[in-house]
C-alpha cells in the first residue's frame, strides 16, 4: 500500500510540472557546416538628462592687494576652471551666497571692515574681458548644448579702496548653479 501512496505522489507531481504553459521564446535551428541561424530580438532603455559640474579648485585665494592695487582700486587673480558635462542643453550660473563679505579682524586697533560688498568681487570668463558685478541673484556664466567636456576658467577682479579696506581676514562664498532645463 505505501508503494502505491508513493508512486501516486510522483505522478502527481510530474503531470503538475508538465501542465505549466511554457513561455514561447525564439529559436533558431542550422544543420550542415558551416552552419549559422540568427534570431531577432530587442532591447530598450530611457536615458534622462545628466548633468555634471567640475570645479578645479572648491575654493580660490585672492591675491593680496598691494600699495599699485589700492591706487588703482583693484587686483587681479584667476579662479577655478569648470567644466561642464552634459547630454543636454544647460546653463552654469553664479551667484554670491550672502550680500556682504565675512570679516576678521587680523590688526590690533584696525578693526576689519564689516560692510564690504559682495560687489567689490567682479568676474569674467576672459582675463582681458569685461569684468560683471558679483550679486545675489544668479547670473548667466556660460550655457551650451549636449557635450563631453566645456570648461570655462574664472577670472576675478577684488576692488579695493584705501579709505573702507582695513586690514583684516575676508572672505566671500559664491554658489554656482548648473541646470538643465
């Protein structure tokens, strides 16, 4: 009687994996040498906007003014280069993060100045261009189309005045914005 139980039980189990439909795929038969058959088939895929933004330094260090820079109220330093990565249209903004640069007082009885304007930072994407008002609000830097690689070199110009710039430690966060739209 067990032998019976048991077998049934095999049964069983062998119809039921017989019974599963089978999913119908492609197929392909060759014969003779050399033998080749192709079967057709597809794939598919979505590719979103990607963007990407290199900065070659995350912060620059302005050159120090000397005595021909306060008389001729500015100096000159050249900042980070950007490169832009994109299969996109996109635009790369700047802005300043707050209006007024951060200040630290480094000479005794010479408090640094605590009102100096993120508009006393001026910048250009050419070294002998026209040099641009730093503000708060964003400003287009540079835009393009799909690329591999776009970079554009900053370049910034500190205005000093021998009246408002005491010596003192400043600094001044700038925000680039990368989108594509």
């Amino acid at each position: 009687m067990r032998r019976i139980g048991l077998f049934a039980t095999i049964l069983a189990s062998a119809a039921g994996i017989l019974a599963v439909p089978s999913v119908a795929r492609a197929q392909c038969t060759a014969n003779g040498a050399p033998a080749s058959c192709g079967v057709p088939g597809s794939v598919s895929m979505t590719a979103g906007r990607v963007v990407r933004l290199q900065v070659s330094a995350g912060s620059t260090l302005l050159t120090a003014p000397t005595p021909a820079d306060f008389d001729g109220g500015f100096n000159a330093t050249t900042g980070p280069t950007l490169t832009v990565s994109a299969n996109a249209t996109w635009t790369l903004s700047l802005r300043a993060s707050a209006a007024m640069w951060t200040a630290s007082n480094t000479s005794p009885g010479a408090p640094a100045r605590t009102n100096k304007a993120a508009g006393d930072l001026k910048w250009s994407t050419a070294s002998n261009g026209s040099f641009n008002t730093l503000s708060t609000s964003d400003v287009n830097l540079v835009t393009g189309g799909a690329t591999a690689s776009n970079a554009t070199t900053l370049y910034f110009q500190t205005l000093y005045n021998w009246t408002l710039d005491t010596p003192g430690s400043y600094s001044l966060s700038i925000v680039l914005t990368l989108t594509s739209p």
